[in-house]
C-alpha cells in the first residue's frame, strides 16, 4: 500500500481525534456486514426465481415428480417455500390451512434470516452523521477555547484551522452513513421481492392444487351420476 496514503490517513485520525477512530471502526464493521450479506444473497439466490416458476409450470401440466426434483433442488426461500407446498399437497389428508401455515412458517424462517444484520447497518447509518456532528462540536468548543486563550493577540488561523479540523468529523460521518444506507436500502427491496414472489409463486400454487381437487371432485361426480343413469337404464 501507498506509504502516502498511509500517512495521510494517519493525520487525518491525529487530527479527527477519537470521533474519526469510531467512525472508521463503525466503517470496517458495515463493510464487513454487508460483504457477509451479499455471500449470503448469493448463496441462498436470492432474487433467482427462474427454478420456483418451472418447478410450478411443470407442476401444473401434471409432471409431479420433475416439479417436485426442481423445488427441492432450488436453494432460494422462494424454492424452500415451494417444495414445502408441494410435499404437503402430495398426501391428501392434510388440510389446505395446514399446508398454508407451514409455507408461512418456511416463508418467515427464511425471511428473518435473510434480515439479520439490518439493525445493525441501520443503527451505523442513523449514528455516524451524530457522531460527526458530536465531533464537530467538540472541535469547535476546543477552536473558541484556543481563541480565547489568544486573548487581544486574535490570530483567525487559529479559528480557521480549529473549524475545518471540527468539520472533518461530520464529513467521515457522512461519509460513512451514505453509502451504508444506500446499500441497505437495495438490501431491504431484495428481501421485499422476495417475500412478494413467495407469496405469489406460493399461492398460484395453491389455487392450482385447489381448482384441481375440484375438477376432480367435479368429474368423480359426473362418472357416479352416469353411471347410476346407466343402471336405471340397464333396469328398465
């Protein structure tokens, strides 16, 4: 690394004081969050629904067993919460509020642990600007306490120099909430997606298995009342 670089980041902490040592402590630890997150996005596939929607189109033309094979293959939430539907939806005695409760509970598992570490990008994002702002009045106190002890011998490069010192504390930490609550916020619209594509995939899921019950209650129906036509005629 740059021994430049170096140096000037070594007087900028010398001269930020304390405040800017926090300030880059809280960076490192929102980075180092947000580095974890995307592995994990990336593991759990998040936003890759391509899997979830085969698996539910072969499904619904009657290829159980390839739509069963897909779901269960998928590592996303939105394939968990799938294949935990059609598991479910295979044997006939569970109910369809059963079937509805345990897809949620999937659904929230997943969900929580994709939010975890939110809190804390959000706590970085609303405390750095303060802190800077904290740092920020400290060197001002310190700058006017300087030009007091001046006395008449008023030299205003002290109050200058004292004023962009305070000042570099409020820009670290604004430099450091922006781009965390930005990432944040993307962070927060991803898991917002994906709640909405469980909660579609799942209940067009639903309906379809549902609608499918019916038509074959309906045609079970139909072949019991032609055959009892079919006796009546056989009779007469």
């Amino acid at each position: 690394m740059d021994s430049n670089f170096l140096d000037e980041a070594r007087s900028i902490i010398e001269l930020g004081g304390p405040v800017v040592v926090i300030l880059l402590i809280l960076s490192v630890v929102a980075l180092a969050i947000v580095l974890l997150k995307l592995v994990q996005f990336w593991r759990e596939r998040v936003g890759f629904h391509g899997s979830a929607r085969k698996a539910l189109h072969l499904w619904i033309h009657g290829s159980y067993g390839d739509a069963r094979h897909l779901a269960d293959a998928d590592r996303s939430a939105v394939g968990e919460a799938l294949a935990t539907a059609m598991r479910l939806s295979v044997s006939r005695n569970v109910p369809k509020a059963v079937i509805e409760d345990e897809v949620g509970r999937v659904s929230v598992d997943r969900l929580h642990s994709l939010q975890s570490g939110f809190r804390a990008l959000d706590a970085i994002a609303q405390i750095a600007p303060l802190l800077g702002l904290f740092g920020t009045v400290l060197g001002m106190i310190d700058a006017f306490r300087q030009l007091q002890g001046a006395g008449s011998a008023v030299d205003p490069s002290i109050l200058a120099g004292g004023i962009w010192v305070a000042l570099l504390t409020t820009a670290t930490g604004l430099a450091v909430a922006m781009p965390v609550s930005l990432v944040l916020t993307w962070f927060e619209t991803r898991v917002e997606n994906e709640r909405v594509a469980i909660e579609t995939i799942t209940t067009s899921f639903l309906s379809q298995s549902a609608l499918g019950d019916i038509r074959a209650a309906a045609g079970a129906e139909r072949d019991a009342a032609l055959a009892e036509v079919g006796g009546r005629g056989h009779a007469h």
